[in-house]
C-alpha cells in the first residue's frame, strides 16, 4: 500500500533522490567502490561538495553576493551555540516564538547578555510575535522562520540594520523570500533537504570576525570557510543526498515553482480543518505554517476512530508533539499533494459518518 | 573489475552491510518507508539507536561496568573540544604521538593548562613516546591509540590512576585490550564502524559532573546520556549502518576473532615491506600499526611504474598522507586479506621487474 508520510523530521525525501542514493551506497558512479568508503578529499567527493554549495547558492539567489555555504554537522542544536560563539560580543536580540527558539535563547545566554524582543510563549506559541523594537546596537538579531511543532511561520521580516539570523530548519526551499537580508541562514537537513546528519549554514563573510574571544574550531565558521567545508570528514552520505534533493528541486524550476505547489497543499488542508467542524485549527490563522499545519478534533471521543481509519489509509507520522497535542500534518517540498489529499479525505469521512 | 580499497577513511565496509544499508534508503524493513524519512523517534529507529549502543558496550566488554556508549556528531575533532570542556578543571596531560593528537592538545589549550607528557615530533612521529610519567593531580591523560598518518599503534598504555581518555578513531574493535582501563574512549565511525557522520563515544559515567564550568547542551556528555543519545535528532543512516557493521562483526566471533585476521593481514604486508629491497617502512618496527601500514619506496624512480602497476590491479586509496608522503595500506577490519595478497603480489612483482 502507498504510505503517505506526514513526518515532522526526519522527513519525505523525493522517491528518484532514495533511489539515487541507495544506488551510491552499493556503486558510486559505477566506480566499483560504494559512495561511502571513499575518501572524501576524492575528487568523487570533493565534486559533490562543491555542487552542494553552490546549489545552495544558487537556489537561494545568492551568488556573488559574498555568502558562503556550509555542510557542517551537529543540527540546529548546535548553531544554537555556534552563533552566539562567533557573533555575540555585548548583546543580541531573540524572537521567542517556540520551543526551539527558547533553546536557542538558553544555550546563547551562556556567553552574554541575550534580551528576548518579543515571546508568544504566553499563548503556548500560536502566533508570531510582532511590533517589536530591535536596538541598533545589538550584534545580532535571531528568529525562527518556521516553529514546526507549534505550525506557526513568519510572513515577513524586521527591516533592520542589525544582522538578522535565521533559523530555516523547517521552510528553507520551501518558499521565495530576499535571502540576502539575512546574515546567517541556518537548518537542518531533515525537513526539506536531505536526511538527519548534516546543517546547513548560509554566512554573509563579513558579519564574522568580530569578537573578540576564541573560537575553538570546529565551532568557527570562519575555519569552515577557508577549509572549503571539509575542515574535517563530513557527513558524506547526507550530503550526498542533500545534493541529490537540491539538483531534484532545480529541476522542478526551484523555489518559486515548488512554492506554488507547497501553497495548494496548504490551502487545501487548512480549507478541510476550517470547513469541517469536528477539527480545529491550533495555530491564528494568519501565522499559519505552509509545512506544519497544527490542528485538534473539537470531540475527543473520535480520536480512536480517527487514527484508525488515518492508519487504514496508509497515512503516517500525523501525531501532534506532545506540548501541543492533536494533530500535526507536515507537508514538505517532496511531499505530494495527493497525500495532502488522502488526509483531507479521511477528515471528511469522518465528518460524514459522525 | 574487483577493486582493492585501501583507503585511510572513510574506508572499506563489508559487502553484506553495504547491500542493507542500500535495501533500507529504499524501504526499511518493509515498511513501505525509507530508512531516512522516518523519525526518530519512531519505535524501528529507537530500537537501532539501542541495539548499536549495546552491541559497542558488549563487544568491547564493558557491559554492566558504569559505561555508557553514544552516537554524537562532529568528528574526533569535536570531541578534542568536548573532552576539555567535560573533564579539563585546571590541567591535563597529553601524549603527542601525531598530528591528530597534536590538534587535540590545540583544542583543549583553550580552557586550561594543558601539557604535552611525551612527544615524538621531533621524529616526525615515527615512534610512540615512550617512559613519560603522569602526575597524580591530572585531570585526565589523553592518548591516541593509532596514528592513521603515519602508521603507529600504542601497543601498552600507561598504568595511572588518573582517567585515560583515548581517541581510538582509527583502530577500535580492531584487537583485544582490558578497555576497562580508559575513562572516556572516542572514535569517529568511518574506519572500523560504519560510513562518515556518527563519532562514537563510550564513557565512565562517573568520571563526569567534577568541572565547575557551565558546558552547553549539545557539548555535555550528561545530557546527551540523559536523552539515551537522542538529546536532538541524530545522524540516522550512519547510526544505522555502524550497527550493522557491528553486528557483522559479533557474527565474525566478535574482537578477539577479527583481530587474529588483522595480524595476519598486517604480518602479510610488513613481511613484504621489510624483505622487499625496493621498500622501506616509515614507522619504527616496534610501533608499527595493525591498521596503517606507511611505506616508501626506496628508488623514487620507480614511482611511475609501481602506481601504474597498482591501478592495474584494482588497488586504491594507498596514497601516503602529504606529511608523510610515500605510501599508506589502511587495513581495516572489513578488508579481506585478498586485498592485502594483491597489493603484496604488485610490490614483489616491482622487484622481479626491477
């Protein structure tokens, strides 16, 4: 049976991108060696390395505009304290709109004055903080694009002169946005890019080398730079794959074009949990998540029919994170819409047999 | 065309877990979903992610003696770091036996006193240190049990009563040793493991909780102990395919029986290095590593002829590293002693051309 594969992250990854790769863990390039038992200083490696960067790049519009990208390891856990060791001097400002943006606040709280600029955490994280103040004399201003388990995202962003970083774990690739106002752009792979195990950082150069402690180094974005991103053996199979996700998104004509796709899944499956009174939507409507949508059955008596006819359909990976609880259908870039549609169906099924 | 890999890392795995690796990137276990777009924290990944920290504790025989095993992130090079932050209060000792060492000594120096007991620098590291002494008021002492550069193996390690932290990246699960002795014992996978992207960790927990510093989340080895090794989401295909090279080796009759393979491997290629005329082997006898073999030959004008002769036969990945130069056979666990018998047949075909 077709598995519709709603997962939060690790996520759904285009069918061709496994097959690809599943094929270069047995015979890389018909080299008659596997993808990962060669070195990565190979030029085999080396070229995978340098198509990744620059499709990242050149999907985000960002070349020649001096950004840099990286493959490091380590998740957005540990940007969270990477950006605080290569930026934070005095002080900088957070946007707490959830539980990751919290983490970020706590880890960086550890080497100096961090000020939250605006929190939703009174309301369990449903909205986006707005009408906030960034002081010019901050080093850097921090938010969350996409708050995956609360199923909220920004719309826009604070103009501003400070840099702004930007935590894309959950929406990188998944919409058009003018990157270059960012100065740092950081994510995990395991939503729209490729398997668990590598992150990507995005770095305007020339906000680094500005404080003034030592940086150790694999925490220096400045040393993974100059080291072409292999300061160290890195992650060669999620790489690998995230290559093989981004050359797959090119194809389809980039960001723009699975834009339009990613708003006519979301549109649908927010339209099922408005229309159909025996669901509820989680997150204020105009905060809601083109990934992520949150949503709760308004009976809780029809929880056990519900997930039984969701399993019946092959539908997976829908539970709600347990500080929201309910439901939570993700809908990244590889996901089609016929899955979206499966869901809905489901929903509405149960809306005619209640 | 059979191929020969001898490459120092990442490097040869065994065929079996390669094709199972390959199977689950498609579709795990007949789940209808692949490997990679599952989360997490579903019951199958769960279940890997304890299968392969049980199968590191028992093989190595530290089951049931305070130990725990985790799959961090990073590389051995975000463990130089960790080490300190986790264990450095006010000073350490550290053996100098190669360049990896020497990056962990650099690392570490940025928390606290640090002091090299013994170095073999001057040598270009052709030997281990030999008759250092550790202070009792040591923190810790750190070591390198193989130098993957240039082909040294620590063949005893020192009697202390100070915690032993060894980086056994490139020979772990390769011999016999009372692994008992060590306090913290750390191991990027792709050598004798499993594919690059996991860093092994195998910790006495009660050698933790003794510094004053405050460690961030993602550098405290207590936290990720506390989470079971899931404090963020972790590197899944590596994780999973490093239990599956683990298990291949418990059904091989576990460490002592793969190590009888890797002496006769490794007494197969020095044999040749030593009576073959056109040879000379870099490492002193004495120290001579089971994984590396470093090799020169003696007439560099023969250079030529012999790497042509090497790529006729399938063998690759015996470049010597640039600070050594010459010549390096990485025998690793995986690597059948056929490999070696080639790549021993091309150097005594060399001589009977020459």
């Amino acid at each position: 049976m077709k598995k519709h594969n709603f997962s939060a992250g690790p996520s759904i990854l285009p069918q061709e991108v496994l097959l690809k790769a599943s094929e270069a863990v047995v015979d890389y390039n018909n080299s008659g060696l596997s993808l990962i038992e060669i070195s990565h200083r190979s030029k085999d490696f080396v070229d995978i390395m340098e198509n990744a960067r620059a499709l990242v790049l050149e999907l985000l519009g960002l070349e020649g505009k001096g950004y840099k990208a990286l493959f490091l390891q380590g998740g957005a856990s540990t940007q969270f304290l990477m950006v605080a060791l290569n930026l934070l001097e005095t002080r900088a400002g957070y946007l707490n709109s959830g539980s990751w943006a919290a983490k970020a606040i706590k880890e960086a709280k550890l080497y100096d004055d961090v000020y939250e600029v605006g929190s939703s955490k009174d309301a369990n994280y449903n909205y986006i903080p707005k009408g906030y103040e960034i002081p010019e004399d901050y080093d850097y201003f921090h938010c969350t694009s996409n708050n995956t388990i609360f199923g909220t995202q920004m719309k826009s962003f604070p103009k501003t002169n400070v840099p702004m970083v930007c935590d894309m774990s959950s929406d990188i690739f998944s919409r058009t946005l003018d990157f270059s106002q960012f100065g740092l752009i950081y994510a995990g792979a395991q939503k729209n890019m490729g398997p668990a195990g590598t992150t990507l950082v995005v770095v305007k150069e020339d906000i680094l080398g500005k404080v003034s402690r030592k940086i150790p180094s694999m925490m220096d974005y400045q040393v993974h730079i100059d080291k072409g991103s292999m300061y160290n053996t890195p992650p060669v199979f999620p790489i690998y794959t995230s290559m093989l996700t981004l050359e797959w998104l090119k194809n389809k004509g980039g960001i723009a074009a699975i834009e339009k796709e990613n708003e006519k899944k979301a549109s649908l499956m927010y339209s099922e949990i408005d229309l159909n009174p025996l669901f509820k939507g989680f997150a204020v409507k105009e905060d809601r998540s083109f990934m992520n949508a949150t949503f709760n059955l308004t009976n809780d008596n029809l929880k056990d029919t519900f997930e039984t006819m969701l399993k019946e359909a092959g539908i997976s990976g829908v539970n709600g994170h347990r500080s929201v609880g309910g439901y939570r259908a993700s809908m990244y870039n590889a996901m089609p819409i016929e899955s979206v549609k499966a869901l809905v169906e489901v929903m509405s099924e149960l809306e005619s047999k209640a």
